[in-house]
C-alpha cells in the first residue's frame, strides 16, 4: 500500500471554497507472489476505493499508471490513466514516481509515530494500526478469490 499526501485539495482555483486542508490518497498493488506482477490494483477515491483487474491497468514497465484527478467540480483522488492521459499532464510530460519511505525507513520511530498521529481533519492516513485503518482498507478493497486475511 502507498500512501500519498498532498497538502491542500482545492475544488475551485483561487477559491476556499469546496476545498480542504490535507488529503491522503493510496494506492494498492496487488503482487502475485508466484509470478511477481502485480495482478490488481486498488485506488481510493475520498473514502471509498475501487479495485481494478490487471486487464485494466495500463502499465509503465511494472509500474501502474495512476492519476491524482481532479473530479469535475469537487475535489482530487487518485484513478487509473487511460489514453487521454498521453502524455501525462505534468510539465516533465512522463510519469512521476515520487520518492517512497518504507515504514521501517523513516528518519526516525518518534517522526513516524508524529506522522502516524497527526490530525489531518477529515483526511485519514490508512498505513496505520489507527482504528485498523491499515486492515479495513485492505479488507474492504481484497480481490475476491485471493487467499488473503489482513487480520492474520
């Protein structure tokens, strides 16, 4: 699971209106372990997630092409890229992968206990054991078939 946070999501440019501070959206790649691709992949969208078939991604070598969207007049979240978002929207016009900290990997434990419990408003940071927002997000988003149990 990726969490990405962006520090403010604005509806309308220029505008508080139909914006807030904070934003926290993720992505899940689904990892076939006994052939390493990725199999599904799963983006959250506010507070709801959609999860996604191989045969429906588009893919940067191993990577999925996932897009933070501006959703008509309301806010952002996260979706697949399809065709119209050749080349990518982003002055490089390539896609981006931003610099990933692994949970043991952070400078410190206590900056990421402070990460970890920060108040972020109605944004929620999901890679955490925070009222198991870590194992719902997984249990609500699993494949159906797939022998996974987040709570194991």
């Amino acid at each position: 699971m990726y969490a990405s946070y962006f520090e403010k999501d604005q509806a309308v440019p220029g505008s508080s209106l139909g914006g807030h501070r904070h934003d926290w959206e993720h992505v899940i790649s689904w990892v076939n372990q006994s052939t390493d691709q990725v199999d599904y992949v799963t983006t959250t969208q506010h507070s709801s997630q959609v999860t996604y078939t191989r045969s429906q991604v588009r893919f940067d070598g191993s990577h999925p092409k996932v897009v933070y969207h501006k959703d008509g007049a309301g806010t952002h979240f996260f979706r697949l890229a399809n065709s119209n978002d050749e080349p990518p929207e982003n002055h490089y016009h390539d896609w981006r992968y931003p610099p990933l900290v692994d949970w043991n990997g952070y400078p410190s434990t206590a900056l990421r206990d402070t990460l970890m419990t920060a108040d972020f408003g109605s944004a929620t940071i999901k890679i955490t054991d925070k009222d198991d927002r870590f194992r719902n997000l997984l249990n609500a988003s699993k494949p159906s078939g797939i022998p996974f149990d987040p709570w194991a």
